[in-house]
C-alpha cells in the first residue's frame, strides 16, 4: 500500500510495498511518483494525464508496470 498527494507526491508506503520495490520509505517520502517509472514515461502526455485524472478525484485500476530501486521492471495491480 502505498498512498500519495493528489499531485503524486508520496505520503506513506507500507513495509511490504517498500520491500517490494526496493526501497526504504525514508527514501521515497516527500518524492514524487515518477520515481517508480520510466523517465521518458515519466515526461509523456500520457503519464501527466494519468495523474491529472487521479487529481481530479476520478477512480482508476488496473495492472502497471514499475521500476524498483534497481531498475527492474515489477508489476503491480493498483487502484
């Protein structure tokens, strides 16, 4: 679990999430979440578009593709 800002700023991340991505939470608190993906992702229409849907209250799940710590790819089922 992890739980963010509506402009994606993470507030808290449980252990397991944190474990799983390779990460302390006292190194991704206060960050943003484009930590978690692709830089050239990260700059895409597509990924601003994502989190001015989430901003602006709407519901969203599915499978995403992530990037731990390491760079390795990890996928997560999220809403």
């Amino acid at each position: 679990m992890i739980e963010f800002k509506t402009d994606g700023t993470i507030l808290s991340a449980n252990e397991n999430f944190c474990r799983t991505m390779g990460y302390a939470l006292s190194e991704i608190a206060g960050k943003h979440h484009s930590l978690f993906v692709d830089p050239d992702y990260a700059r895409s229409e597509d990924y601003q578009a994502f989190w001015r849907k989430l901003g602006g209250g709407a519901f969203d799940s599915a499978e995403y593709k992530r990037r731990r710590k390491d760079g390795a790819p990890v996928f997560l089922q999220a809403s």
